[in-house]
C-alpha cells in the first residue's frame, strides 16, 4: 500500500497545495501527516481542511500540542512562543479538540509513524549518528517516519552499521533485510537549505520509501503572515530554506 508521507505544514497552504498537486500521479492510497500543522505559518486551519479531504492518519507535532494545550510553551525559544500566540488566534476550537484527543504515535502497515523520535514522540529530535543508534535500539519496528527537524533524510542500520544521507529529489530507498528512520522533511518550512516543499510516498508492500521537493512561490505565504504578524526572520527564512 502506498501513502503520501508529509510533515511540518506549519500553515503554509501554498507549500502544500503544491506538494498535493504534485503528488496526484503517485497512486497513493493514504496520507500519513507527521505533525505540526500548526505555527509559523498563516493558514493552519485551511491546510487541515484539506487534509482532511484524504484518508488522513494525523501525528500532532510539539506545535500542534501546545497550540491545543497538552504542551506547555516553555519548551520553545522567544521567536517560536510569539508565533504560537499568533497561531493560537488562526486554529479553531474544533480544530484545538481534534488535535487534544489524537494519539502521539501510530502504527500503520507496520511502520512505527511519530513526530520527533520514538524516544520522545512529540519533542526529541533525530539529529545525527548517535540518536539514530538510540532510537533505533528503543523501538521494535525495521522503519520508523518521523519529522520535527524539518531535514529531508534518513538513517538506515545494516551490517556495515548506521549511515546518513540527505537524497535527491526523485531517490528511493528501501529497507528490505534493513532498518531505516526516515524523515520526509518539511512542507511548510524546510530547514535543510533546500527551500522546496519536501515529501515522500512510502511503498509498504515493497518497503520503499521516495523522497520529493517540489517548487512553489513563496511570496503570497509571506504578504499573509506579513499582515498577521509574523516577523521578519520567518517570512525570508521561507526564501533560504533555514
């Protein structure tokens, strides 16, 4: 079974409305959503309409928590608080109590989908060799699909030990006789110096996952959150992909 693989919209309704009509010719059955709907972006609450168009199974981020109230702020520096505040005004209530009730990890055609790690779901990063080799010894699952650092890449665990890679757009990996943590990047704000949206399509039967970025112009984003508030720093951050 295929699934179109997104993670971190952060309101950015262009970015994904790209990445939906890009992906149209994937043949994919499911969304997976990794979390953080929410923050940084204008239309949090246009993006989960849309979503919620497909058969959606939808991770909350450390954003979407504390935006609904099950995270408190002070996990986030200055800039990242005063957005959630200007955030909080765009999700509706609805919205706030669907995201309350949705569980921080899920398991689908046996792969484990989280929005940090599997040791911390909702807030702990996968950064480099070291939490790749910790994550993988806590969890039982060969592929894990997580997001939270906003960097397209993977960490795959063989014989030879535990590699990294950043791929190219239109690159596919398999996990087969393999283990793998694999991050499809983000939507809404990559963080990777690539400033396209970033995807994959996971292949559950075959055990491959394909990773995408898909050109979009960020500017109507930016006059939105421009007008809302937002500062400086993330409207251009948009422009760099950092």
């Amino acid at each position: 079974m295929k699934a179109l693989v997104l993670s971190d919209i952060h309101g950015n309704l262009e970015a994904l409305n790209a990445v939906m009509k890009d992906a149209e010719n994937q043949e994919w059955k499911e969304l997976w959503f990794l979390g953080d709907l929410c923050g940084y972006g204008p239309e949090p609450e246009a993006c989960f309409k849309r979503l919620q168009q497909e058969r959606l199974c939808f991770i909350p981020g450390n954003h979407d928590l504390t935006i609904c109230g099950r995270f408190k702020a002070d996990f986030f520096n200055e800039e990242s608080r005063i957005s959630l505040v200007l955030s909080r005004s765009l999700v509706s209530g609805r919205t706030q109590e669907l995201m309350r009730a949705l569980p921080v990890s899920q398991i689908r055609k046996g792969i484990q989908l989280v929005h940090g790690s599997p040791e911390g779901p909702s807030d702990r990063y996968i950064l480099n060799r070291d939490d790749a080799e910790l994550n993988f010894a806590i969890t039982k699952k060969d592929c894990v699909l997580f997001g939270h650092s906003h960097s397209q890449e993977y960490f795959l665990s063989d014989e030879n030990g535990i590699s990294r890679k950043r791929p190219e757009s239109g690159e596919t990996v398999s996990w087969k006789k393999r283990r793998i943590l694999i991050n499809p990047g983000s939507v809404g704000q990559p963080r990777d110096r690539d400033p396209r949206a970033a995807w994959g399509i996971v292949d559950s039967r075959k055990k491959e996952f394909s990773f995408f970025r898909t050109d979009y112009d960020p500017a109507p984003t930016q006059e939105k959150m421009k007008k809302i508030g937002f500062s400086e720093f993330l409207r251009t951050r948009l422009n760099e992909g950092i």
